[in-house]
C-alpha cells in the first residue's frame, strides 16, 4: 500500500505564495510521474502541473509562468511552488503520483484560499 500525504495549503491574500508538498510513504519500488491537480469549488478536477522521473514538467495554460513543481526522488516528495495566487487559484489541491507496477495513488487534498 503507498499513501500520499499533502500539507502547505491554506488562506492567503491575491498575489501571494504558497508552497504545496507532497510525501509518499508505504511499500513501492518507484515513482514514475508525480502530479498535482486541483479542483475548485463546484468544478471538475484539473491537470496543474507533472513531471517525469527525469524531472520533464507540464503545466497547465493557467499556471504558466506562476507555479512551479518540483520533486526530490531521494525523499520521495514533490512540491509546487506557487506565486502571484490569484482567487481562481482557490481550490483543494491533490498529489497524484504513478508507482510502477503498482498504479496510481492520490493523497486526500489540501485546500488552497485566495482572497482578501
């Protein structure tokens, strides 16, 4: 079993920062692709940001530019560094991460607030 664990979300003002981190933990051999989605308030989940085991990143039109992902595969952690927040950027923020031969794992979310 692989769980993952989100912290860093929370209330800040439009134009701030926040840095999401992700760990996993459990019985695995490796992660391929660790993601981050999101998803707002009466929305659907979105694809924000991923990247690959030898660190090739994506990220969605929206978070160009603002947000960047990051991971440590010693620590099994990914993060997402994320500037000039923006109150669309509200939402629960999930870690996604591919564990080969084993499938895909989301943690539980943590909420991000942008607003004054």
């Amino acid at each position: 079993q692989v769980q993952l664990v989100e912290s860093g979300g929370g209330l800040v003002q439009p134009g701030g920062s926040l840095r999401l981190s992700c760990g996993a933990s459990g019985s695995y051999s490796s992660i391929d692709v660790m993601s981050w989605y999101r998803q707002p308030p009466g929305k659907e989940r979105e694809l924000v940001a991923s990247i690959s085991r030898r660190a090739w990143t994506t990220y969605a039109d929206s978070v160009k530019g603002r947000f960047t992902i990051s991971r440590d595969n010693a620590k099994n952690m990914v993060y997402l560094q994320m500037n000039s927040l923006k109150p669309e950027d509200t939402a629960v923020y999930y870690c996604m991460m591919e564990v080969l031969a084993r499938g895909i794992y989301w943690g539980a979310g943590t909420l991000v607030t942008v607003s004054s």
